[in-house]
C-alpha cells in the first residue's frame, strides 16, 4: 500500500467513525423525542375516554386539552422526522465522497 492510499483510508475511517457518532446522538434525540410522543398521546387517549362521559362543556375543554396535546405530538413527530432525514442525507453525502 502507498502512503497516500493509507493517508485516503484514514480520512475517510475518521469521517466515517465521526458520522456514526454524530448519527447515533441523531437516533438517541429521536428515541427520546418518540417515547415523550408516545407519553403525550396516551394522555390523549385517556382524555378521549373522559371527554365521552363529560358533560357538554367539560367535554369542550377536554377536546381543546387533546388537541394541544397532538399539537405538541405533531411538533414532536416533526422533529424526529428532521432528524431522520438529516442522517439521511449525511448518508448520501457520505457514500458520494470520492476517497
């Protein structure tokens, strides 16, 4: 092997241990992200149940309360899918580096 080949494959195993890095605290926010989703919509969920037995009026406060709630679950899913599509395109631009 020439040195600049060995040069070349450092680089490149240095760029590619620092994306995985980089991805892999990408994937933990969004697991993080998920499970406080997944916290908020079965507060959804048990609001649904309540707001069937209310009364008129508490019922209108509780869909008010449910739909922040999926509000902030939109905003949650919104995230980890900028996320995902960020490690998406590391990827890419990654695999079209020519070393």
């Amino acid at each position: 092997m020439t040195i600049e080949y060995v040069g070349k494959a450092d680089t490149m195993l240095a760029a590619y241990s620092s994306m995985l890095e980089r991805c892999d605290a990408r994937n933990a926010q969004a697991k993080a992200l998920l499970a406080e989703a997944d916290e908020l919509n079965a507060q959804s969920r048990e609001l649904a149940n309540q707001e069937f037995m209310a009364s008129p009026a508490e019922a209108a406060n509780i869909a008010a309360h449910r739909a922040m709630l999926n509000d902030q679950i939109d905003d949650k899913s919104t995230q980890v899918m900028r996320l995902h599509q960020e490690t998406f395109e590391e990827w890419e631009r990654f695999n079209a580096t020519q070393w």
